[in-house]
C-alpha cells in the first residue's frame, strides 16, 4: 500500500525503502546499541531522514550522469510508435508551456505549480504566500493561461 | 481541456523529455526548498525548474517526503498521504531500532541563509543531546564544547544536526556549532552555555 501511495505521487519505486533503510543505518551508525538508543528523539530520526534523502538524490544524480545516453536512446525509440499522436500531443504541450513562460511572475510559478498537481496550501506554504494570495494567483494565472490559449485555438475550459 | 487535462498533458510532456540534467539545480538546493522554503526569488526559480521537470520533481517530492516526518513539525501542506506516509516511514524505523521516543521536541525556526540557531540541549544517557537547525548548503557541521576556561572539552564533525557528547563535567560549559557550506564559507552559532551531564 506505501509503495502505490509513493507511485501515485511519482516518487520511484524504491524510493521509501532506500530512505527508511538510509535512516536505519545513520541510527545504526550513531547510536550503536539499545540502551543508546533510547536516547534517540523523533527530531533526531528527522534529521537522519534528511540527510539521507539528500544522499539518494545525490547517488541518484550520479547514477543518473552515467545512464543519460541509454535514456536518451530508449527515449527516443519510444516516441516512434505512434508518432502522429505523439507529436502533435508534444507540440501542444509545447505551446501551453511556451504560453505559461509568458505569464506574470508569480502567475507564472503559480500556474506552473498548479499544472504540476501541488494543492493550493502546498503552493502557499512553499512560496510563503497566504491562502488567498495562492488562491488569487493560481484562479488569475489560469484565466490568463486560458485566454491566451483561446487564441492559439486550444480553446481550454473548466476552472481552476 | 480543463485543468486535469492540461496537467496530463504537460506531464506527459515533461516525462518524456530525455533530461540531461545540465540545468537542473543541485540536491542542496532543493533540499534548502524543501525543508526551509522562504518564497524568495531564487527559491521560486527552482520550484518553477521543479514543476516542469520529471527527475527534480521526483527528488523534491523524496525531500519533502522526509521533511513530512519532522516532529511537531507545522501543519504540513504537503497531500495527505505524504504525512501518513512519512509516519508510517517513521514507526517501521523506531519499531526497527526500539527507540522510545521520549525527547521533548524543539523545532528550530527557518535560518537558511543566516548564522546556525542552537536548540535547547537535553540530558542524553550519559551525555547531552546537542542539536541545531540545518542550515541551507551546509556540507558539515563541527561541534564544539568549551570549559569556563575555554578549553575544549569535546569536538565532533557531522553532517546532521545532533550530537550526542560524552559525559562532560565542569563548570561554565559553552557550546557552538559552526557549518562549513558548499561553497566554502563557513556560518557560526553563538556561544551558548550548555549544562553539565550529571
């Protein structure tokens, strides 16, 4: 169940595992046996929690340096079998992408957020805006984006 | 197309991007937006790199994912699931370790950026706890323990945020903490006073 949780939220397979199995062995490394244990806080087990998770994304990046050649190759077989569908799918994402450069500033990372799948209370909380000031801003941005779209032909509808 | 469209439209996009990387941030600064996010222009650039980029997403999402376990931590304005799924996280690690969790909890404020803020140290078993709040970029941090003499009565290098001395004794103890960032600069804390073990 953890594992589709982390899926849907479009964390790697794997991903919890590395970063329960990275806490472990900080606690292991640092506290040794059990009576030092006990004298382990939940803030403590946060912290190790961070700096593993940093240490995946890193190991990952280097891994990732590495492996960019096969990626690519594999990627781009990939897109040859529906060509038609998948260029004209990648040409209008393009256009919508190109349309939300051109937003105002914090329209612009409003929308993009939004458009990632980030809730209105994550946005406000990451840009350290209120909820309303969120709320604005995405509603706008989208108005905005859906204007600009119209003109294109894209022509989007539903709200935000 | 409403906005579910849009959104899986643009995410089909952006997973099949072959990513070089080359523009993407490093780890540090993402993890500085994950754990201390402050709005500021060059944070909302990397959250822009973010949403528009499949691998960064997938790494800040682990980041937060980890910052979702904090203790006492705020209201998370992370979905739902990643709370619960960081807890679920966090007791598969204390049932592995037996740990009980029997610390008062501290959260330091958001210093990202200025010098390292000490938290309030606590008793350990023989020792104390000595604990901090991270600071953004930071690649080490080193402890330090003076006497009333300024002597040093116990260092220690780590890439966390705790540390727990041995048995200290004396009279007019201090401590700092001093981080050592990726680019080489280097941030201090005060010097604080630190109670003695027994």
């Amino acid at each position: 169940m953890v594992m589709s949780i982390g899926r849907r939220a479009g964390l790697a397979d794997g991903d919890l595992d590395e970063l329960i199995q990275g806490v472990r062995l900080r606690l292991w490394r640092t506290q040794g046996d059990d009576a030092r244990a006990e004298t382990v806080s939940a803030s403590y087990v946060h912290q190790a929690a961070r700096s593993a998770a940093i240490d995946i994304v890193r190991a990952r990046r280097t891994v990732l340096a590495s492996a960019s050649e096969s990626i690519h190759d594999t990627i781009i077989a990939d897109t040859t079998s529906q060509p038609d569908v998948q260029l004209e799918e990648r040409e209008t994402a393009d256009r919508i992408m190109a349309e939300v450069e051109t937003l105002a500033p914090d329209r612009r990372v409003a929308v993009k957020l939004h458009l990632a799948g980030y809730q209105r209370e994550e946005i406000a909380s990451l840009l350290g805006w209120s909820d309303v000031r969120t709320r604005n801003l995405v509603h706008r941005g989208m108005i905005d984006l859906r204007t600009r779209l119209a003109a294109l032909g894209l022509a989007p509808s539903g709200g935000s | 197309m409403d906005d579910n469209a849009l959104r899986q439209l643009i995410r089909s996009r952006i997973d099949n991007v072959p990513e070089s990387r080359t523009d993407c941030p490093p780890p540090e600064a993402l993890e500085s937006v994950a754990f201390s996010p402050r709005g500021d222009a060059a944070q909302r650039a990397i959250l822009e790199h973010v949403a528009t980029c499949a691998p960064c997403r997938g790494e800040f999402d682990l980041l937060r994912t980890a910052q979702a376990a904090a203790p006492g931590a705020r209201r998370s304005p992370l979905p739902r699931w990643i709370p619960a799924l960081a807890a679920a996280s966090l007791i598969v690690v204390v049932s592995l370790v037996a740990f009980r969790d029997t610390d008062s909890v501290v959260r330091g404020g958001d210093n990202a950026g200025s010098g390292v803020e000490l938290l309030p140290p606590t008793r350990a078993t023989d020792g104390v706890t000595l604990r901090w709040s991270a600071v953004a970029q930071a690649v080490s941090y080193r402890v330090e323990v003076t006497d009333g003499d300024g002597n040093l009565a116990f260092s220690a290098e780590t890439a966390d945020t705790v540390v727990i001395t041995p048995s200290l004794q004396g009279e007019g103890l201090r401590w700092a903490v001093e981080a050592r960032l990726l680019d080489g600069l280097v941030r201090t804390s005060k010097l604080d006073t630190l109670p003695t073990s027994r």
